[in-house]
C-alpha cells in the first residue's frame, strides 16, 4: 500500500494539533494517546508502530548540547530514539528521558547489538541554551543528545514528523510558560529517516524488545 509521505506527516499533525485544542486534558492524561500512522503498518509483533515505508526527515541544522553544528546528515549511519520536549517540562519529558536511560542500560548488557543513540530535540530554544541542554541531558544519561534550532527551524523540523506543540493557554505571555506537546518518540533508522513510532503510555522493557525486534527485521536494509 503506496501512500505519499507528506500525506501521512499532514495527518498525523492534524491529530496533534487536535489533540492539543483538548489541553488541560491532554495534559491530565499525561499524554497517554498519541496518534497513529493512516497506513499499513509492517507486522513485526511490536507495541511500536514500524512503518512499511519509512518517512523522510526534513533538512535541519541545529545546535547540539556542546554548542556543535548538528543536521540531518549526523542521524545517517545510527539508530537513533528521537524525542521532542523542553527543560522546563514538568512531567512528561523528564519520564520520557528516564525511560529511555532505562532502555539504554537494557540495550547495553545485549552483545552483538547496534545500540542506538537519544536524541532530544527542544521545542523551548528561546529558554533552552546549549548549556541548559547540556546540563539537563547528562542528568539522564551522558550519552544523550541535546539539540535545537530557531524557532522556525524547530517548526519545519517538527511539523512534517507529525509532531504538535504549542505554549498552554494563558501562560503565552508568561516567563514561566508551559508547553504542551507530543509525546511520542521516534525510532529513526541509519538511512535518516523515521522508521517507528512510539506511542505512551512508554514502557522501557517493551521499548528495548521493540527495538531489537526492528534491528533483527530491518536492520541490514
């Protein structure tokens, strides 16, 4: 089944965006719903969503955590969890984060594994600095990635992908806004582009068995 990619990024952000207008609820729920692909997906017995046509990752240049110049191009060639949330965050990203430190140690006692990399991405680069980026990472785990843009760039980075954001109602003026957001975590293949998606509730056991599955299924294409 042959579906255009921008479709699938186009109905997947309109699901976000949906989502978002419920905020108060979403944010109740702890972002427990997330959406799902409108297309086939492969049957790899996995809670993970794997997409029977991977999608494309937009051109991006960022900033990562060391203040380092990071694009696209750094996600060809690794498996790479990609999440998209803030410092600031009050609960979902610091659960998210914590979650996949745990994946991280399960996947590191595997032998003979491609271990894959976390990447967060903020949605926040007006507050969120390469050194708070730095700092907030290494909390998780020293491994982790920390990257952002501009706020434009974030935008085009993240809308193609499907993933909604936007500053909760009644706090845009406020320095100490919140930002609600998509919770879902991306598993990026090493020819750079989307191959899964992970939806919460995250469990850290299901994601590490997930991934192996995918790597054994996919990983030598």
């Amino acid at each position: 089944m042959n579906i255009n990619p921008k479709k699938i990024s186009e109905i997947l952000l309109g699901i976000g965006i949906g989502a978002i207008v419920f905020g108060t609820v979403w944010v109740a729920l702890q972002f427990r719903f997330a959406p799902e692909p409108p297309m086939l997906p492969l049957s790899l017995n996995t809670d993970a969503t794997v997409l029977s046509e991977p999608l494309a990752v937009p051109a991006f240049t960022f900033t990562d955590h060391q203040g380092k110049s990071f694009s696209n191009q750094e996600l060809v060639g690794y498996w790479s969890f990609l999440f998209f949330g803030y410092t600031y965050c009050p609960d979902i990203c610091p659960t998210t984060l914590s979650i996949l430190a745990q994946v991280d140690k399960l996947l590191q006692e595997k032998q003979n594994l491609v271990k894959p990399r976390v990447i967060f991405v903020s949605v926040d680069p007006t507050r969120d600095t390469s050194q708070k980026l730095a700092d907030y990472v290494a909390y998780f785990n020293p491994a982790f990635l920390g990257i952002t843009g501009t706020e434009e760039q974030v935008r085009t980075l993240s809308r193609p992908l499907g993933i909604a954001y936007q500053r909760s109602p009644g706090t845009e003026t406020s320095e100490n806004y919140l930002i609600e957001h998509s919770a879902s975590i991306l598993l990026v293949n090493p020819q750079g582009q989307v191959q899964a998606l992970i939806s919460p509730p995250h469990d850290a056991t299901t994601i590490a068995e997930d991934y192996q599955k995918i790597v054994a299924a996919l990983g030598t294409q």
